[in-house]
C-alpha cells in the first residue's frame, strides 16, 4: 500500500522531477513501483526505460524487486550504475572512438602506476605528481576531456586552482595527453573512462547521440545528490526527447563531496529543466526520537531542499538519543561492549547491531573489547578486496585473456614466469601489439615460461570468466605463486611450513579470491546472452565497482566507517566517538567542510531503526602523532538538542555511582555544561 506521496510519484507520466526522498521513506519501493507501472501499463518498452543507481548492491536489489512486480512476458530494463551504463555504451560503440569491444578496465593502482609513469618526466617530485594525480581526478569528476579544446579553458582553470601554472601546467596537460594515447594504444580503460569516453562517443557522434535519445523513453537517477559533474553531463547528453528524467535523492544525505559528488546538481536540474518535485518525507523506519532529533541537526545546513520529516511509528518507552561519556577510548569501547553484550543476553541478534564511527583506525579499539566479550563481529568495507595481492593477480589474469594488449596486466602477471623481469616485460611491449608474442629478446626460460603462459590465458579466455578462480587453482605456475607468499607469511610468524600448514594459510586469500569471483557470477547473471569479449567486460566490471566481503549466515555485530553505512539500517546503532575533531572530523582544527559532517552524522542518526546511542571519550589518541588528547562532545549534540531532548549517561571517574546502567542527568543542564565546555 502506498501512501498518498509515494502514489504521486509512482503516477509521474512523462517530463522532468524530482524526488526529495528522506532516510527510511521507502523511495526504493516507490520508484521500482513506478517502473513497473510505466513498463506494464504506460506502454513504455524495457529497451526504453533505465534506472540508474549509485552501487551494484543497490542495482541488484532493485532488480530483483522488479523481476517480482513484473509478468514473465515483460522484460527487465536495464539497472545499474552510471559506469556500468557508460561501459555498456563503449562495448556496443566504442570503436566509433578508438575502444575496441575487449579494451579492459585496469584497477586503481595499475592505472595510477601508468599515470605516474607519465608524469614523472615534468614533475620529478613524487610529491608534486601526487597533487598532479589529484588533479587529474578532478579533471575528470568535472567531465572535462583533455582531447576536447572546448574544455580547454576549464581544465586550465583548474591547473591554476591546484597550483600548477607556466611550465608545470603544459608539462601536466602533455603527459595527461601521452597517458590518454597510450590507454587507446593499450586498449585499457580506468574508472573515469566510463563516463568521460561515453561522453566523448555522444559528442563527436550526433547521429548516435539522438538514436538513444529517441530509444530511452524513461530515465530514473537513484541516490542522484551523490552524482559528480561528469556523470550530469552524461546525463543531459542522454536525457530523453521529453526530458522524462526522475532523479531521486536527500541532499541531506549528501556525503561524498570529498570525491567529488556535487549535490547542488539535483537543484540545477529542477531548475534547469523545470521539474515538478514530489516530497517523501514520512519515516518508516525509525522512532519520533531519532527522527526528530536527526531533522534537527540537518536543518542547521543552509542552502538545503526543504523538507520536514515526521516519524510515522508511535514512541516506544523511553524514546530517546542518548549520549554515554567516558574518561578514554578504551573505557569507551568497553561501554559499547557491555550493552551490546547485555542487549544479546535479552535476547537481541548480533545481526540487529551496527557500532559506526568517523576513522577507521577506532574499529582497533572496537574489535579488542569485542573480542574480550566474546562478541562475535563482522567489519564491512575494512579492506577492499581488491587491494589484496592474489586478487589483484587473478584479475590481470583475467584482463589479459580478455585483451593481449593490457600492458598493466602483462607486468603484473610477469611475476608468474621465472626469469621474466621489469626489462623483459619492456622488450616485449616496445616489440608489437600482441606483447605475449614478442619473445625474441628474452632468455631461453623466460620465452618459454610466456609461450606456456599465452597457452594458458588463450584456454582461460575460452572457458569464460566463470572459470576464472578455477583455471588460478589449476594454472601451476599461479598455484605456485599462491604457496610462495603463503610460506613466507609463515616463515615470517616462526611457524611450521609443512603442506597442511601451507593450506591453512592459503585458505583467506582464497575465500578473498572465491568472494570476487562470486561478485563476477552476480554480474554475468543479469546478462544471460552475449558473446565472450561482453561477458568479460562485464564480468571485469569487479576492478572499478570493488566487493563487499562474503556474506555469512552468521549473526554478526557490524562494524563499519560512517560511509560505508549509507543504505543500510540496524535496530540498534552505537556512534563510537560523538565528539569534536571526529564528528565534526577536524583536521590541525579544521573543519574542512561542516555542512557535509553535518551530514554524515544525520546519516549515522538516521540508520537506527529503534536506539542510538552516541559514545564520547574525553581522552583519545587521533592517530596524528600527537598521543592521547582533551575532546569534548560534539557541537553537534546542541543542534540535535534543538527537536529532540538529549540524555546523558555519566560513565567517568568520580560520577556519581548508581546501579542503573541507562541513568540519565537532565538534559538542559548537561547541555548547558557541554556547549560552556566547547566555548
């Protein structure tokens, strides 16, 4: 059933809006609702209708409720991110521009690797070519194109705000330019191509652009105040005939700027385009408490969308936000393992609770009082799988059986051939356009071991990347490679190296190995047909998307940095370190960007469902060299204070002792002592 806002906005025809969609409104529901609608009653084709989202795991969830909502006679539209959209459009069309259909998509350090190699001749300094890195990625989040004159004068603009003028400035644009010749030469991609290139595809080809305008007759943009310049310039460059765009998003939720995320885009298309805009502002998710009190915070930014979110739930007992204050972080951390350990022990699942915090270095502390409790605990997006060495070697595997040219994948993969080095790998690259083939100047075993190697990859590329953690396990020489690092690592710890012990130690990397080749099974799913150079672009799309850890049936507290909690949600929610100098996170004593902290903590307010709970320490070592030093609770407790009364529960030494663990002083007087505090 849906309530009178969202059925407005499922029953938005044709033409331009905008969905102000606040935390726990059920905007999901509803734009999957609208789909269907426009699929199976409005007469709109699936070829014709896009839903773009800001992660898989989003796309994922939104296809499977729509494969739901729809009779088998109607097909899925196309579902996923922007660069997922982008890659689509290169695979399909990319010759038009120099992109072969089997180009592949290097990781992040592979391609910093190449960039760097460029800029090394203009700017020796490794540091300057750190900040020049920078400001090639802001070039590209502002979707300006190095080979299009017209957005010359832009990206010179941006030299001189990066500091990079006169020599340093021609000396940047000339290797950005020898980078982009070598990545056509290469037939590689980085993340950043998958927008830039489709733009520059659309651009240069009119007849094409208006084709896939006239073909897309719906386009629905989700979590849309977290999409940056380049991807809004994509955006109007396919935008269909009658402009029926829907961008969904909360600016309130804006937390990404950092990257480059530019929510002032949703309103210059309401404005640009003159859409109607629909408001989504009943929570179903949390209690009048965390509502109110998160609406509260948020409103102190200036130049938001107005909205007003009201809970929809009734009050509990004892709605409330509380605050715990403690001498230090590891008093802290035992506080937050005592009431989670007491909430399991009534009767509460692992599962149902989050610890979120600012920096991930605080989930260290987390973990030890965890572990001390016996609390069984998950940490979401800790690590990146892909930043491990075997994943990164399993996928230049995969790269290079799709594409013999992938130079980056060629010198990562030249570790599994005895005798081939960096300057082996040069002699075959500087040889021809099929590297693998180009063994004239090698030694009599390293020739060998890459004629073996090109046989391998030829019969990886035939079975289909399906296979591809399977041919790793079965390659001898990756094998090989795989037991080399897992007897140093024991050698290193003084541990026995016996064959069972080599498996043990094997088994992380490869339960790291099986959860890509998972993600890759999950992203072959939504296109069952297709030839083999499209099923390994899509199945490579793991290098740009990144994964999550397996999932387990385990019940697990989760513990994860504020951003890695966006979209998520948990019955209880402890905020570890609710002070100033981590919310806001200040930097020398900076702030750099206070309505965006502002933000991310109604984020982490508004993932609760029934509790939150703010954890402060007057004492905390911030990683900055600095030791152990005096925070105060945040400011932002005041503004929360402004819709919702905050409860203060006084866990130091020397307060007054009480057999309640959830004591609470009166909050106008605690307030007052904390904001006296601050000034």
């Amino acid at each position: 059933m849906l309530d009178p806002d969202q059925a407005k906005v499922v029953a938005h025809e044709t033409g331009p809006a905008a969905v102000l969609a606040g935390a726990g409104s059920g905007k999901t529901r509803c734009t999957t609702e609208r789909a269907a609608r426009r699929l199976t009653e409005s007469g709109v084709p699936s070829e014709g209708l896009v839903l773009l989202t800001f992660t898989n795991k989003a796309a994922a969830e939104m296809r499977e409720r729509l494969r739901k909502r729809l009779p088998e006679s109607v097909k899925l539209p196309w579902i996923g991110t922007f660069h997922s959209f982008g890659n689509r459009l290169l695979r399909s069309h990319g010759r038009l521009i120099g992109v072969p259909a089997n180009a592949t998509l290097m990781d992040a350090d592979d391609a910093s690797r190449m960039l760097d190699a460029f800029l090394a001749v203009p700017l020796p300094d490794k540091s300057r070519r750190i900040d020049a890195i920078r400001l090639h990625e802001a070039i590209c989040a502002h979707g300006l194109d190095i080979t299009d004159e017209a957005d010359m004068e832009q990206i010179e603009t941006l030299c001189a705000s990066h500091g990079f003028s006169g020599h340093a400035r021609r000396g940047f644009i000339e290797a950005l330019r020898r980078y982009e010749a070598e990545k056509r030469r290469a037939s590689v991609l980085d993340f950043a191509d998958l927008i830039l290139l489709p733009q520059r595809l659309l651009k240069r080809h009119a007849d094409l652009r208006e084709r896939l305008r006239q073909q897309l007759r719906d386009i629905t943009v989700d979590e849309a105040q977290d999409t940056d310049a380049a991807q809004f310039r994509l955006l109007q460059l396919i935008t269909p005939l009658d402009n029926t765009v829907l961008l969904v998003g909360d600016d309130d939720q804006a937390i990404y700027e950092w990257r480059h995320a530019r929510p002032e885009n949703m309103r210059e298309f309401i404005e640009r385009y003159g859409a109607v805009v629909y408001r989504l502002e009943r929570n179903y998710r949390s209690t009048p408490a965390i509502v109110s009190g998160g609406a509260a915070l948020v409103r102190h930014n200036e130049n938001r969308l107005e909205k007003n979110p009201y809970a929809v739930r009734q009050a509990p007992p004892a709605d409330t936000v509380r605050v715990v204050e403690y001498d230090d972080a590891e008093s802290m951390a035992d506080g937050v393992a005592e009431r989670i350990a007491a909430a399991i022990a009534a009767g509460a699942s692992p599962a149902d609770i989050a610890v979120l915090y600012r920096k991930n270095r605080l989930a260290r502390i987390v973990e030890t009082a965890l572990l001390r409790h016996g609390i069984p605990y998950r940490i979401k997006a800790g690590t990146d799988l892909l930043s491990y060495a075997e994943v990164r070697m399993m996928l230049a595997a995969g790269r290079l059986a799709a594409n013999r040219r992938d130079v980056r994948a060629l010198a990562r993969l030249a570790d599994l051939v005895p005798g081939l080095g960096a300057k082996g790998v040069g002699h075959m690259i500087a040889a021809g356009d099929d590297p693998l083939l180009q063994t004239g100047r090698l030694s009599a075993k390293a020739a060998e071991g890459v004629r073996a190697l090109a046989a391998a990859l030829e019969e990886l590329y035939r079975r289909g990347p399906a296979e591809l953690m399977a041919w790793c396990e079965e390659y001898g020489p990756f094998r090989t490679w795989l037991q080399r690092r897992a007897v140093a690592v024991l050698q290193s710890a003084g541990r026995p190296t016996d064959p069972q012990s080599i498996e043990q130690a094997l088994r992380p990397a490869k339960a790291r190995m099986s959860a890509v080749q998972t993600a890759m099974q999950k992203r072959l799913e939504t296109m069952p047909e297709g030839g083999s150079d499209e099923r390994w672009a899509l199945a490579l799309e793991v290098v740009a998307a990144g994964t999550d850890e397996a999932e387990t049936s385990e019940a697990k507290v989760t513990l994860c940095t504020v951003h890695a909690s966006k979209g998520l949600e948990w019955p209880t929610v402890h905020i570890f370190g609710f002070s100033e100098q981590l919310m806001p996170l200040a930097r020398d004593g900076v702030v750099d960007n206070l309505p965006e902290e502002r933000r991310l903590a109604y984020v982490a307010l508004t993932r609760a469902q029934n509790e939150v709970v703010l954890h402060h320490a007057d004492r905390l070592d911030l990683g900055a060299g600095s030791g152990l030093e005096r925070l105060v609770p945040s400011r932002f407790l005041q503004e929360i204070a402004v819709g919702q009364a905050v409860e203060c529960i006084d866990r130091r030494a020397g307060a007054p002792p009480t057999n309640d663990p959830d004591r609470k002083a009166a909050a106008r007087d605690w307030i007052a002592q904390m904001r006296k505090a601050i000034t």
